[in-house]
C-alpha cells in the first residue's frame, strides 16, 4: 500500500509539472505575440490618423482581453469547470488581434500583400490554436489528477466491515418442535423444607379480612357505576388505594365478598 501510494503521489507530482510547463508556454507565445502586434498595431493606427498618445493603447486592451481568457480558462480547469464565455473570449481577442496584425498589409493601397499577410498571421493563428490545445490539456490533466485523488482517497479509507449474516426467519410456533419435560431432581435437607415453604406461601392465600371493609367500599363504587366486580378491577382497585395485595389475595377477597354482605347490611 505503501508503495502504491508513492507512486500516485509522484504521478501527481508529474501531472503538476506538465500543467505548469504548458502554462508558461501558453504565455511565452501571447506575450510573443503582444509585443509584435504592439508595433503593427500602433503604426496602422498612426496611419489612420490615431493620435499618437493613444494610438498604442488598442493592441494591450485587446491583449488584456486575451490574458483574461487566458487566466480565467486556467484557474476554472483547475476545477472541472467549463464556461463558454471563455472560450468565445479567447476567440474573439485572437480573431481581434489577426485582424489588427493583418490589416497593415491586407488594405494596401496597391493590393493585397499575400506574404505579408502570412507574415502577420503566424503569431495570432498560433496563439489562437496554442490556447486551445492548451485548454483541452489542462481539462484532461484535470480530469487525471482527480481521478488520482479519488484512488488515493479510495486506499486511505478504513475497509468497510462486512455485513452480519442475515437471521433465519421466525417460524411459526407449531413448527417448533415441543421442549421435553424436565425430569425434576429430588430435594434433600434445606432445599427441599425451602421449596415446600414456597409452595405452602403461594397457594395459600394470606388472611383477608383487613381488606373486608376496603372491598365492600370498592364493590360498592363499581355497583354505582354500572360496572361488575371483577379480580382485575378489585386488584386495580385495592393497589390504586395505596395497598399491597397479590392475585391470589384479590381470588380470595373476591370470593369473600361475593359470599358475605356488607357489615352494614348485617348489621340491619
């Protein structure tokens, strides 16, 4: 891995270079081309009658023109994005700068200069083509250097865990084969007086006749409301009031109350 990761470093590092070599190239040739235009330029002004103090001033506006395209194009390759308007800019600064450069030789007053118009069209065409070719190879090192990136990224991530097996699905419980009785071991000594003392605790419910008045009290409230006296309501009932009582409890206090009547009652 470690390997790897030197390797797309150094052909990262390749990649910048080569970006920035057609950078200056790209330069040399319009600055080339600026400073030759210039003198065309400002001698065809000059014979149309352009003041000198500002007849040298079209050739760099035109120039600037191209160097925005130039510089722009550039820092949007760096990040993937195209504009249309900068290649028309580029275009249009190029077309504008043959045709200064040209027009010296093209509108003489004899005719047509053929050659010197070939002469003056070598710079502005090669720039034009120049910066072209150059834009597409900066999109393309783009494009490399980010996908580069993205390896890179993709090898320094943590692998990813794989996914827990997936759990059978639940089967009804007819389908589950019943459990087989447990033979239960005999008891000796503690274990055994233990286990009978729990078993005597939970059938045999506890004396309930503290809790006679409590469930004469309850009954009555259900019988107001139209509802039975149930377990479960007594049971609701009698822990609602703030006691504690067990199911076998309320069983027990239920059947009491429905044999005995109210003392009330009796005592009428």
């Amino acid at each position: 891995m470690g390997n790897d990761h030197a390797a797309v470093t150094a052909e990262l590092e390749g990649l910048q270079r080569t970006s920035r070599n057609v950078h200056r190239a790209v330069w040399g040739v319009a600055i080339g081309v600026m400073i030759y235009g210039a003198g065309n330029v400002t001698g065809l002004l000059l014979d149309h009658g352009v003041h000198p103090a500002i007849a040298w001033m079209l050739s760099p506006m035109v120039d600037l023109g191209l160097v925005v395209a130039l510089v722009g194009g550039k820092a949007l390759d760096r990040y993937q994005v195209r504009a249309g308007w900068l290649a028309m800019l580029r275009w249009t600064a190029g077309l504008m700068t043959w045709s200064l450069n040209v027009a010296g030789p093209a509108l003489r007053p004899d005719g047509v200069d053929g050659v010197g118009v070939l002469i003056h069209s070598c710079g502005p065409v090669l720039l034009l083509i120049v910066a072209e070719a150059a834009a597409s190879v900066q999109r393309g090192i783009a494009d490399a250097m980010a996908q580069l990136h993205r390896e890179m990224e993709a090898a320094a991530a943590p692998p990813i865990a794989p996914a827990p097996p997936r759990l059978p699905d639940l089967v009804p419980a007819s389908a589950v084969p019943a459990a087989k009785p447990r033979t239960a071991k005999p008891r000796t000594g503690k274990r055994a007086s233990a286990g009978r003392a729990r078993r005597t605790s939970t059938t045999t419910p506890a004396d309930v006749d503290d809790l006679m008045p409590l469930g004469w009290q309850i009954a009555a409230d259900l019988e107001t409301q139209g509802l039975t006296l149930t377990r479960d309501r007594l049971l609701a009932a009698v822990r609602a009031s703030g006691q504690s009582i067990s199911s076998d409890r309320a069983s027990a206090l239920l059947a009491r109350l429905k044999a005995e009547a109210p003392a009330e009652v009796i005592q009428q």
